[in-house]
C-alpha cells in the first residue's frame, strides 16, 4: 500500500514539468519496474537467505545444533546436575557394594630422559582412563538425539589415580584441566598427554651393551580394591617417537593387588594397580666410539712398546703415559654410572687393561735393569744362561748370539794374537837358554868393576881380529843393561795390556750376555702381555653377549 501512495506521488510530480505524454508513460513504466524490483524481489531474496541460514544453524550436525543443539545440552545438563541430583565426590554407583571397574590405557610417545646416575627414567606418554557412571545415562530421542557431551573433569567423578613410583619433584594431577567425554550410556573417557618422570633401578653390569628395564606404577590412593578395580593395557609402539640412544624393545602392562595396612591396629586393606613395564635397549654406538675404541689402541700401543729397544729410554714413559690415559677414561666412565654395587664389564675391562698396563711398566723395569746389568754385579747364572738363553730363546724365537757379537769377538781374538805374537817375539824365551845368565853375570861384573862375558851374539857378530878392549866391554855391558831394562819395561807392558785386554773382554762378554737376556725376557714378557690381553678381549665379549 505504501509502495502504491508513492508512486502515485512520484507520476504527479513528473507530470508537473509538462513533458509528453509518450515520454511519461515510458518513465513512469520504468520507475515502477524498479519500485517493484527494490521493494518486492530484494526483500522476498533477503529473507529466503535469512530463512535458510536460521535452518542451517537449527539443524542438528553430528547430535547437537548450535541453537537448537544448545538448549538441548543445556536441558540435558541441567537434568543430570541441578537440584543436587549428581555429587562429584561420591562414587558414581547404585549400590554401595558394586565395584566401579576403571580401564586405563597408557602410550609411551617418546623417551625423553634415563639418566643412569640418579635412576631416573622420563618420558611423553598419553592416558586413557574409562568408567561408567550410573548417574550421567540419559534417553537420546528426549534431547534432540543428544548422544554425548564434553565436560570438564571438574564437574564429575573421576577416580583418584597416582602415581607411584614418582620421581619428580611434587606428584602432579595429571587430571587436572582435562576434559572429560561423557556418553549416555553413563560411559565416560579422560584423555590426557603427560610427562612422566619415575624411579627406575639401573643394573649397569653390560654397560654400554646394557638393557633396562623401568616401570611406571598407577593406582588409586583412597580407594581399596572393593572400591575401584583399576585394568590396564596400554603400547609403546603406537605413538612411539624414536630415540638416539634408547631403543624400547617391548612393553608390558599388568593388573595386580597388594594389600596395606594403615594402623597396627587395622586390617589391611586390598589396593588395585597397573604396573607397566616399559622394557629399554641402549644404543651403543656412540660409547663404543668414545670408550671402548680408544681404550683398544691404548691397549695395542702398550704391546708396541715391547718393541722399543731399551737403549731408547722410552719404555718406562710410554707405559706411563698410557696408564694416565686410562685413568682418564676411566673417570669418564665413573661420572657416567651410578655408585651401585655392579661393577660395570667397561669399567671391569678398563681395571684389566690397567692392570696388564701397570704389569707391562713393571716389566719394562725389568728388562732395563737387565740390560743394563754388567760385571760389577755378576755374571749370568750358568742355569740362567741355558734356560733363557738355551731353550726358551728358541722358543721365543731368538738366537743366543748375534751375528755382530760374533763379529766382536772374531775381531777382538785377532787383536789379541798378534799382540801375543809381537809379546813372544821380546820374550826372554826366545833367546838361548843361557840368555839371562849371561847378562845376569854382565849385570854383576859391571856392578863389580870386572870383566864380562860377551853373549853369544856378540860373539858371533863381532870380527874375531878385533881386539876386545876395557873400555869396548864396559860400554857394551850398560848398554846390554839399558837393553835389559827396557825389555823388562816391554814385557811388564805387553803383560798388563795383556790383562787389561782379558778383563775388558770377559766384562764386555758379560755386559752382552746379560742384554741377551734382557731381549729374550723382554720377548717372553710381550708375549705374556698379548696372551693376557687376548684373553681379556675374550672373556668380555663372552660376558656380553650371554
């Protein structure tokens, strides 16, 4: 009707300008086309639009609509909770004596921690506990085909589960701003990730080949088992991340019952719990690159060592260098493992090899001492020059003497035959028999004043016309005793030469009979060395692998 009025008022007030009437009825044609257009069509559009939005926002979507779905969870929770009708703190059964089964349902997501000197194990993990209540059931036909609804876990009843072998420092509610499901057959679901940090008891003896296992124990802490009976079942490879040095190589959950006694005076009450086990293999490769590889070099370069010759000096020092290394390691070692009563095999192995290290200093000690052994102390026992250098030295594969001792020897007996050849040839004992007698008697007229015999030689090399006179036998008889004197010079020196030479020999024969000792037990003390260490590396790898 207004729509009309206008227009009727809007053909007046063209017409006033007194155009044709062609021309007004084409415009007037138009302006009613688009009154009608803007004033009928666009609202009947708007108002489909409006009336299919209110639909879709009525119209129920998995249950629930979001205006009509809303009062209908609305009524329904006012059902169930006003007037009193639900109490949270009272166990949701009919019957007192009915026990509320709990199932609860544990994911290990990832191991994040296991520290092996506090015992401590912490990993991600993802509850699931599910109960019926008989207080939250409702008909869904009576709410709008309302099956379910979510509610915080502080308007129900959930039961009071701990914890047990907390290792953190407070026990955390790990119910707390969670969110529960509740279905209308009176099931309800929590779900909750979580970090768990418990006690885990470490046996280190196969460190680093070593495999723990660690629990993580629930329970209810106020109610007994006629109360709540908790069941458990849970898996570790579901959601499981990996790890870069534990690996989980299986996973067990198992339901069990102890009873406690409160009071002396009480009867103990029976508890429910789930125990899962949560079974853990360590990865060892970055150990055996750290640990266990440098520890075997060490080890190959004390047996190295046994081939220095003494004369280097260096044997003593390289022993002990190793040995600080070891200790070394060893320390690292400690700091990584607990102070239990299991010696770990790594540490065990370490303690070995410093042992046969410390064995191998003290033999190197040993053969120095050997070695530099000389005639001041004492020759080589005739027992101990046919063991060691008899038949152990064939047995270690070592000859008695080598080839440039033999050498020595050869070159010092020569020397020692043509001095005894040059000490004959002025030996008194190659002249004639009488030798010493007649220049005995030379010596005695000369120091008398009288006459002398000539030697034989004289005698012979002399022409027999020449006259022997005073003076001529005189001087001929102090030259004989200059000749005489200086031969006994000689023969004292070449004697003590002699002598020197016997007893530089016999030394020199000793010092190297002892150095070929010291070889031999040098020789049997690497062997010894590498046998110990041979057998070490068995037994340890035995002890690991069973």
């Amino acid at each position: 009707m207004h729509t009309l009025v206008h227009l009727g008022l809007i053909i007046k007030y063209i017409s006033s300008f007194g155009m044709n009437d062609i021309l007004i009825n084409n415009l007037t044609l138009a302006f009613v086309m688009f009154v009608l257009l803007f004033y009928l069509v666009i609202p009947a559009v708007l108002g489909q639009d409006k009336e299919n939005t209110t639909r879709d926002d009525l119209s129920p979507s998995d249950g629930m609509g979001e205006a009509l779905g809303s009062r209908d969870h609305m009524k329904l929770r006012s059902d169930l909770f006003s007037n009193g009708r639900y109490d949270k703190s009272i166990r949701p059964v009919r019957n007192i004596s009915q026990t509320t089964l709990v199932e609860m349902q544990f994911f290990v997501a990832q191991v994040l921690d296991v520290d092996e000197r506090s015992e401590t194990f912490k990993i991600n993990a993802w509850l699931t506990m599910r109960w019926h209540d008989d207080y939250l059931v409702w008909e869904p036909t009576r709410y709008n085909n309302v099956k379910n609804f979510k509610i915080t876990r502080d308007d129900v009843w959930m039961p009071d589960l701990w914890l047990y072998n907390n290792a953190g420092s407070r026990y955390e509610d790990y119910a707390a701003h969670s969110i529960c499901s509740v279905y209308h057959t009176g099931k309800v679901v929590w779900q909750s990730p979580t970090i768990i940090k418990t006690h885990c008891t470490m046996d280190v003896t196969n460190f680093p080949f070593d495999v723990q296992t660690c629990t993580v124990t629930f329970g209810p802490w106020q109610h007994g088992a006629n109360e709540i009976m908790l069941n458990g079942t849970g898996s570790a490879d579901k959601y499981l991340r990996s790890s870069s040095e534990w690996e989980i190589t299986s996973f067990r959950a198992k339901a069990n019952q102890e009873p406690y006694q409160i009071y002396l005076d009480d009867e103990p009450i029976l508890y429910s719990y789930v125990e899962y086990s949560v079974f853990l293999r360590r990865i060892p490769t970055y150990f055996v690159f750290n640990l266990i590889m440098p520890c075997t070099l060490i080890s190959a370069t004390t047996f190295l060592s046994f081939f220095l010759p003494p004369e280097s000096g260096e044997k003593v020092s390289l022993g002990i260098t190793v040995l600080l290394s070891l200790t070394v390691f060893l320390l690292l070692v400690a700091e990584l493992l607990p102070p239990s009563g299991a010696v770990p095999i790594i540490a065990i192995y370490y303690a070995v090899t410093m042992v046969m290290v410390s064995l191998s200093l003290a033999m190197s000690v040993v053969v120095l001492n050997l070695h530099h052994r000389g005639p001041e102390t004492s020759p080589v026992p005739l027992w101990l020059r046919k063991i060691v250098l008899g038949r152990v030295g064939k047995v270690v594969l070592m000859r008695k003497t080598s080839f440039n001792q033999e050498i020595y020897y050869r070159s010092r007996k020569s020397q020692q035959c043509q001095g005894t050849r040059l000490l004959n040839h002025y030996e008194m004992d190659s002249y004639d028999g009488n030798y010493w007698e007649e220049h005995r008697d030379v010596a005695e007229s000369n120091s008398n004043g009288g006459s002398t015999r000539l030697d034989r030689n004289d005698r012979h090399t002399r022409p027999c016309s020449q006259p022997v006179t005073t003076h001529s036998r005189s001087s001929s008889n102090s030259m004989r005793m200059r000749e005489i004197n200086l031969l006994r010079k000689i023969h004292d020196d070449f004697r003590y030469l002699k002598e020197t030479q016997k007893r530089k020999e016999h030394e020199q024969k000793c010092h190297n009979e002892w150095k070929q000792v010291a070889l031999v037990v040098d020789r049997i003390f690497m062997f010894i060395y590498l046998i110990g260490m041979i057998a070490t590396i068995l037994i340890i790898v035995t002890q690991v692998t069973s």
